[in-house]
C-alpha cells in the first residue's frame, strides 16, 4: 500500500518592521515602477555656505603662509640691541687682553671688515664695521662700546644682499671670539655666542638676491693699515720684480768680491781692518738680497698658480 507523504504547509513570510523601509512604504504605494534612492537629498544652498566658507578658510591660511611672519622675517631691531648689549664691555678690558687674545681680537677684526665692505654692505653698514674693527685693533674699549650703541640705528638698511653680507661677517669674527676660549667674566664668550646667532639669522633672512652669481673668494693680504687683494697678476709682478733685484744684488756683490784685498791701501792698519770689515759684510748682505730675491720670486710663481688654479676651479 503507498503511503501518501503530505509535507507540513510552509510558515509565511515574515514582515520586517524598519522605519526606513516604513518610510518608504507610501512610495511603492504610489508608483510602483519607481527604485526610490536612499541618498539624502541634495541641499544646494548649504552646500554654497560651506564651499564659501572652506574657500575663505584656504585663502586666509595661504595668505598668512605668505606672510613676512611666516617666512622668519623677525624685526631687526631687537636682535640687533641684543648684539650691542653682548659688545658693551668693561672700561679698558681690551687693552687688558693678553698678547695671544689680543692677535684673536685683530684676526676678529680683519673677519668682519676685510674685502670690499663697503660695497657687500653699503656705506652706512661699511663704514660701522670699518670703525670698529679699527677700535679692535687699537684695543679701544671705549670707541668699541660708543660704535656697539649705534647698532640698533642700521636696522633700516639692512634690505636684499645686505643682511647675508652682514650676517656673514658677523658669523666669521664670532668664531674667532669662540676660539679666545673663557676669560674674565665670560664677555668674550656672551660676544661669540651672540654675533653668531645673528649672524646665522640674518644670513638666512629672505629678501636677498639669489639670481646673481656667487662671487668667488678671494684671496687677501693685509699689512698695518694697507691691504690688497692677491691676483694671479700681482703675483707674477712680484716675481718679476724679485727677479731683478736678485740680479743686482748678484751682480753687485761679483763687483764687490772682484775687487783684491791688496789693491786696498788706507793710512794705518786699522783703516785697513775696518775696508775689509765693511767689504764682507757688503758681500754677505749682497749674496743675502740675492738668495731671498730668488726664494721670494719662486714662491710668487707658485702661489700664482695656485691662485690661479682656485679661480679657475
């Protein structure tokens, strides 16, 4: 006998209850063709206030980006007053200096003046850096402290190359302050500390002209009061020059020595003694002039090539 199967009936569907599909229930009511879109609807004139409000936000952070501020440019004034401040020093503490600091203190001086400062740093720069480094160099602490209080009054022309002019000169005389070491009160050590900060600051302050080629070092000699600039050109003078001279002195001394010792006749012996005395100590001096002109020619030659081979590197 077949038995007949009857399978249970199937439980119904069940009804999800969401408010999203609730609330759009009415709209399958009304068209029931239409795919409804779950997006939010688009609200043109809230978009518009924040678009504008974004836009200005961007335009007010690029236009402070661009601003002096932001790129370092810093006032002048106060750190200038900081350098004067750190060059105020006791009365007669540069004549007090020991003999070693006291070559320290000329090289510092030598570093922020040498080259044409008048022309990297104007005449008004120029001429304050001219002034105290000659102050340095005649240990005048009073001159050097009077110079140091008009610092602050530069501030107006320090604009494009200057400031890197400057700020260079100050960084090198500060590392010569730095190598004095500890002495006294620490003064010299408050100098270096101060004029290489500044000296770094307005190095890289914006404003200087960087489409201009980079002057190439050169190579300078001083003596006392007088400088000059060593050339190539100068150089092979100088050896031209000694050169010359050597020649005199030899050919001076060869008419010296031709001259026999017989041949020298004076009234007593010491007259005597005393021709031949002066006729050596001619011809010593002669072979003397005569060898230094020549060691003096061959090291121009050398240090014009050598010049020359820097220039050209």
């Amino acid at each position: 006998m077949a038995s007949l199967l009857i399978s249970p009936p199937l439980p119904p569907p069940r009804t999800v209850s969401s408010p999203v599909i609730s609330s759009l229930a009415p709209l399958f009511s009304r068209n029931p063709h239409h795919v409804p879109s779950l997006f939010v609807p688009f609200d043109s004139v809230s978009y518009k206030r924040r678009s504008a409000s974004r836009t200005l936000v961007v335009s007010f952070a690029l236009a402070e980006s661009d601003s002096p501020k932001s790129l370092g440019d810093k006032p002048l004034r106060p750190l200038l007053q900081e350098l004067a401040d750190s060059l105020r020093l006791p009365p007669d503490f540069l004549s007090a200096l020991p003999g070693d600091l006291r070559l320290d203190l000329n090289d510092a001086a030598f570093d922020l003046s040498n080259g044409p400062v008048l022309e990297e740093c104007g005449k008004e720069v120029g001429e304050l850096l001219l002034n105290l480094s000659r102050a340095w160099e005649l240990a005048d602490t009073r001159t050097s402290n009077s110079i140091a209080t008009q610092l602050p009054s530069i501030e107006s022309y320090l604009m494009g190359n200057v400031k890197s002019a400057l700020g260079k000169r100050l960084v090198s005389a500060g590392r010569r302050f730095e190598a004095m070491g500890q002495y006294g009160q620490g003064e010299l050590q408050r100098i270096a500390k101060t004029m290489v900060k500044t000296g770094k600051i307005l190095s890289r302050a914006p404003g200087a002209i960087t489409d201009e080629e980079p002057k190439k070092e050169s190579k300078i000699l001083k003596f006392g009061e007088i400088e000059f600039e060593l050339t190539p050109a100068k150089a092979n003078i100088g050896a031209a020059v000694g050169f010359v001279f050597g020649i005199l002195s030899w050919e001076l001394s060869q008419g010296v020595q031709s001259i026999p010792e017989s041949s020298l006749q004076y009234a007593n012996d010491n007259a005597l003694i005393l021709a031949k005395s002066l006729r050596g100590a001619l011809l010593v001096l002669c072979y003397s002039s005569t060898f230094l002109s020549a060691f003096a020619s061959v090291g121009l030659l050398l240090l014009a090539r050598q010049v020359s081979s820097e220039r050209d590197s």
